[in-house]
C-alpha cells in the first residue's frame, strides 16, 4: 500500500475503513490474525499441517527474494503429550537429524524420489 490509502476490512455486516499505518488498523490485523501478523509473518508464507504442529512458515515465499527460512509454528502446548511431542521437533531440528527429499509425481501418478 502506499502513502495516502485506505484499507477497507468487510466482517460480516460492517465494514471499516483504516488507515494502514494508524494504531486502530494494527489492532484491527492482529484481532483478525493473531498468529502470523504479530511475529511479522506473511499469512501468504504459511501452510498449514496440524500436525504434528501448526504451520510451516516458508518465511518470504510471497517476496521476489529467496526465502529467508523455515519456521515451524505451533500453537502453546496443551499437555504433557503434546509438549513431548514438541520437545522432540525441537531435539531433531537442534540435533540437524533431518533430510531434504525432492518427490516427484509422475503422470502414471508414480512417485520419483530425486
């Protein structure tokens, strides 16, 4: 958006018009997304999984850069199951024991791993 717009948000019935740099429209994003705007994400970036977590965040996949990283997402723990399994995400990512794979669906719908 540029200098002198006016962002128009529709919920149900009523629409209202912001400002995009005013404090009402920062409050506005953040009540419609609480999750990616506040961490200064692009929802664009975001796909989501649930499990075993929330999102993975391809974090500036939407900009004409490279993508700057990887971000998995997850909500607060609820638990002690859910925790553990976040704990062990965590130990994987901390420990590098993970691989990239490239899978290919051919036409046969065959799957080519590359």
């Amino acid at each position: 958006m540029k200098g002198n717009e006016v962002l128009i948000i529709s919920v149900g019935w009523d629409e209202v018009a912001f400002e995009p740099t005013s404090p009402s429209f920062i409050k506005a994003i953040r009540k419609i997304d609480p999750v990616f705007t506040p961490r200064k994400l692009n929802p664009d970036d975001a796909k989501v999984i649930f499990h075993p977590i929330d999102y993975i965040v391809f974090n500036g996949m939407k900009a004409p850069e490279p993508i700057k990283n990887i971000i998995l997402l997850d909500r607060q723990a609820i638990g002690t199951d859910h925790r553990a399994l976040q704990k062990s995400i965590e130990k994987v990512v901390e420990h590098e024991n993970y691989e990239w794979q490239t899978l290919r669906v051919q036409e046969d719908g065959k799957i080519k791993v590359e």
